[in-house]
C-alpha cells in the first residue's frame, strides 16, 4: 500500500469529499470542496491531477469553480458551492457534476455539470440540471459513476448511470442516468429513485454482471447499520433495502466491485462518530464481510466520505477526508487484500 495527500494542510479552514478519476490521459484527476466550513460562502471546488506512479507529486489544487462563478455561469444567484464528483466520459472529455445551493441547507440543493477537454486545464460554463418540473431541488451527489447501457450494467462509455439523492422532505437514494449525444458535446439524463422512506442515502453501486448490482446505503435513522438493495434489471427496480451487520454513523460507505464476483467496502466501523475508517471485503454479493484493514483509527478526529476506483493497470485508488483537513490518497492492488485475507484472524 502507498499513500500521499492531495491537498496541501488547510490551516484553520476545511476540506471535505474527495472524488479521483482516470483521466482521458492516463493521469489521475481529483476534485474536492474547501472553505472556511461546511457551507460557507467562501467554499470552492478544487481540483488537482498527478501521473501515475508512486513518487510522482499531486499538482497545486486550484479553483476551478466557486460561488460567483457558478453564479456567473448559470445566471442564477448561488449563495455557496458543495459536492463534486469527476469522471472521464466519451470523446476523452473530463466531467464534473457538482452541487450548487440558492437558498436554504442542502436540501435547497441543484445539480450542475462542467467539462473539460484537456485534462482539466480549462473547463466549459457550468449547466444546471433540471431534474424536476417543480422546485428542481435537493439533488446532491456523492456516488462513482458506472458505465452502463439501458439494458444493462456494463462497460460501455457512453452512457452512465450516476448515484445521486433527495433530502428534502424524505431521504431517497437515486439513480442520474446519463446519455452523451453523437458529437459527446453535450447530455441527455433523467432519474430514477431505487427506494422510498425518509432513512437512506448516498448510494454506492457495485454491479456484479451485465444486469445485476447491489447498492449500499448510508443510514439516516436510528438503526445505525448499513443498508443493501440489489438490482437484478440493470438498475430499473431494486429490493427493498435491508440492514447488514456492519455498523453506520450517518456516514458515507463506497463499495468497488473486484474480480472473482468479490466486493470491497469502505465505512466508518462505528455506529456513534467517524474515528475509524475500514476496509471489508464481501464473497458473497455483499451478505457477509469479513473486516481486511483499519485504515484510520484516532479517537476525536474524522476520517469519513471514502471513494475508490479501480484502474486499467489493476491498481485501486482511495481518496477520503483526512480530519476535515486534508483529502488523503491510498493506492494498493488485489495482491494486497488477498495478502490482508490471509492474515485475518478466522472465525
């Protein structure tokens, strides 16, 4: 396993939500949000990019949108700048979807999205997604965008399916399906919601073939555990949710699909505060885990938000938020959790 940081220490303020990506040209790309605090109106989205190789450095995060050039872009008044995530889509184009907010808390909130040509050097103005004929709010995003077609998960670039959620007046896990018009200049997208209820979020998506995918939940009500669904029609109806034997503090979870139908996770393993970041890996589609490596445990800091990709060169990438002060990079192989399988204790 290596390990570096993005993002330079942040002082005083803070940094949170991390995404990495692929990009285009073989480079890894990162984006994240860092202000003062959560919300403040001084909160910007940053962005920062390497090659690949373990003592290649991370560029000088820059800024690439904040409140008055979202305001600018989509001509609409935004009083502060949230959630990002990148992926790499067809034409080597960069995307990036993000959260805007007009009024409120999140659950004022909009989606946008930019793109880049060149690696993240310049990006288009910012669009705003209407995803409802009504308030067109409380769409936010945390998920890695699967590459799918309309019949069925699998790799193909030119459609994607995007987790995203509803917290305005219930909590909703949902799916942004996206479509890339002929000249890839532009998108096509609807929704479609995976559960109902006011107790989950934030869905990660693992699929395990062309048509079947289990998602995990983070857990907004008392129960405190991690909630799973699964698909069996390529994302267009999913199970009722039910809770797994690993505990959720109201926290992010990301699950990445591995080779041999394995899954591996990351959450917080606590049902109380975001001390210790774990890795578990499931045999199974994702009924039982066995726990394969703490990656952070430090009683009263916060180690939270995980997100991984798995690279063309097998290598795994994890980004998360490293005590609300920097975004920290893991990178390891299968090699690694097959070592870290052995070394666990039986049961």
């Amino acid at each position: 396993m290596d390990q570096d940081f993005i993002s330079p220490g942040s002082g005083s303020g803070m940094v949170h939500v991390g995404s990495v990506c692929e990009m285009p040209d073989g480079q890894l790309g990162a984006v994240w949000y860092g202000g003062t605090r959560e919300g403040a109106k001084d909160v910007a989205i940053f962005f920062s990019k390497k090659r690949q190789g373990i003592n290649t450095p991370w560029s000088a995060p820059r800024i690439i949108v904040d409140r008055a050039s979202a305001t600018r872009e989509l001509n609409r008044y935004i009083r502060k700048v949230g959630n990002p995530i990148l992926f790499s889509g067809p034409g080597k184009q960069l995307w990036m979807i993000y959260v805007t907010i007009t009024v409120g808390g999140w659950s004022g909130s909009s989606l946008n999205v930019k793109a880049s040509r060149d690696s993240g050097h310049t990006w288009t103005d910012s669009r705003r997604l209407t995803l409802s004929p009504f308030f067109n709010i409380s769409e936010l995003v945390k998920g890695r965008p699967l590459p799918v077609n309309m019949t069925g998960i699998n790799e193909n670039r030119d459609h994607f399916a995007v987790p995203i959620y509803h917290e305005f007046l219930g909590n909703f896990p949902e799916i942004l399906w996206i479509a890339f018009s002929p000249n890839n200049q532009d998108i096509i997208y609807e929704k479609s919601r995976m559960a109902g209820g006011t107790s989950f979020i934030q869905p990660s998506i693992a699929p395990l073939n062309n048509h079947s995918a289990t998602a995990f939940y983070r857990c907004r009500s008392k129960t405190r555990h991690i909630a799973m669904a699964r698909t069996d029609d390529g994302g267009q109806s999913w199970s009722s949710p039910h809770f797994l034997n690993l505990p959720n503090p109201d926290s992010a979870v990301d699950a990445l699909p591995l080779s041999k139908g394995r899954i591996l996770l990351a959450f917080n393993d606590s049902p109380n505060n975001r001390e210790t970041l774990q890795l578990a890996l499931s045999n199974d589609s994702g009924l039982n885990w066995v726990r394969i490596h703490t990656l952070e445990n430090l009683p009263g800091q916060e180690f939270s938000y995980p997100y991984m990709i798995g690279g063309k060169n097998g290598l795994i990438h994890l980004v998360y938020t490293w005590k609300r002060k920097r975004i920290k990079h893991v990178v390891f192989n299968e090699a690694w959790i097959d070592q870290k399988i052995r070394e666990a204790p039986k049961r």
